[in-house]
C-alpha cells in the first residue's frame, strides 16, 4: 500500500508533459529511421496515467515523404482489439503519433486538418511529432468547457518498468503495415491519359500545387530537395518541370 501510495504521489508531483517508456521510444525511433517517409500510429497509454506512452502502435498505412494515410478498417480493428484487452478509449485512440523525415516537427496544415477532423470532438487529444533531428512537438487539446490547448514538453520516463527492444517483431510489424507511396510517380496510364482539357506529361498529381501551397516552409524545401535529386521528372532540354 505505501509503494502504491508513492507512485501515487510521484503522478501528481510531475509536471505536465507527454511521456514516453524507453521501449516505446526506441521502436518510434525505429521505425523512422526505416525510410525517408513518415510513419505514423497510436500511443498506448496506463489507466491512471494517460499521458505515459506504454507502448507505441502502427496500423495499417500509406505513408510519403509528406503524409501518412491510415486504413480505416484497420483502424477499427486496432480499437476492437484494445477493448477487447479491457482498455478504455482514453487509453489507445488519445494520442495520435506520427513522424516527419525533415528537421522540423512543426504540424503542416494538412496535419492540422487532420486532428481536428479525427480527433476535434474528443474531449481531449494529443497531437505529436518527431523529426528527423530528434526535435519533437506535443500539443494537448481539450474540447471540454471553454476548450483550449497548450504546447508541452516531450521526456523518455526511466522511472517506470519497461521492457527490451525487439527489432524482429518489429520489423515484422512494419513489413505487415507500412506501405510506401512513391507520391511523385506516374499516375497510371487510365489517370493520365490525355485529353483536350488536360495537361499531357503528368509526373504529379494535379492537386500537388494545392498540396504544395498548404506545406510549411521546411515541408516545401524537403519537397523542391527531393526533386532536384529527381532529373527524370525535368525537361533536359528546356529545364522545365512536366506537370
């Protein structure tokens, strides 16, 4: 009883901060450095600790260099099978995790669009985002009474047990849900096919300069970076993107 009276207390003594256990940071780590791409998942958290990542949980996914798309069908599962293990919501569909392959962890927009479609009638959230540097971004939302939200700090919690490092399971767990989308490719023949009211050579989606427009400064420099190291989508001759 007095040990669980001291963890009890240690809770209520910390300060306001997103914790990660050891183990839950290392596979995050992990997997972003598996590919250029981002990477993205769910924190499971304690009961009576929601804001300590226990464990850090991938679904299945799409994933670019600028976007994580995530399978709504194994979305639902993911959450099936955390309350059939007895867990609340609170506990598992909280704290969106995601990763940036650049230095900067700041949200892009289309990051914001998508906490506030996801996650806005939550009665609280927590976005956060690792970039390549280690620098991250955590910022708490909650929609109960006047709402608000507040940017806090990001720690690795040694005090809590924690276990080791499984790199076989985990890439196992990658390889059955990280797909990668090459998102400067060719559309297919059928999407690309040319037609009066259309521009021929398509080497990007229409909606990319929309896309483009909606990105943070260092999201776009990541983008023109990549593109400089891809000569096939340039005219040699007259130095000219094909869109």
């Amino acid at each position: 009883m007095e040990k669980s009276n001291s963890q009890a207390e240690r809770r209520r003594s910390r300060r306001l901060a997103l914790r990660f256990s050891p183990t839950a940071w290392a596979k995050l780590l992990y997997f972003r450095d598996r590919s250029d791409n981002e990477i993205g998942g769910f924190a499971v958290t304690d009961p009576e600790d929601l804001l300590f990542v226990r464990e850090f949980m991938t679904v299945k996914q799409e994933v670019t260099c600028v976007s994580v798309k995530f399978d709504d069908e194994a979305v639902a599962d993911f959450f099936d099978a955390q309350v059939d293990l007895g867990r609340k919501p609170e506990q598992f569909a909280r704290i969106w995790l995601h990763t940036h392959p650049g230095d900067s962890p700041g949200p892009s927009a289309t990051d914001e669009e998508t906490f506030e479609r996801v996650f806005g009638s939550c009665q609280w959230a927590v976005m956060f985002v690792l970039a390549q540097d280690n620098r991250t971004y955590a910022r708490l939302s909650f929609n109960v009474g006047p709402g608000g939200q507040v940017l806090i700090p990001t720690e690795i919690d040694y005090s809590e047990a924690f276990g080791a490092s499984d790199r076989e399971l985990w890439d196992t767990e990658y390889a059955a849900n990280v797909k990668t989308t090459d998102w400067l490719t060719t559309r297919s023949a059928q999407e690309t096919s040319p037609t009066r009211n259309e521009l021929s050579g398509c080497a990007l989606p229409y909606d990319f300069i929309d896309e483009f427009e909606r990105m943070e400064p260092a999201e776009r420099q990541f983008v023109l970076d990549e593109l400089a190291d891809r000569p096939e989508f340039w005219n040699e001759e007259e130095e000219v993107m094909f869109l």
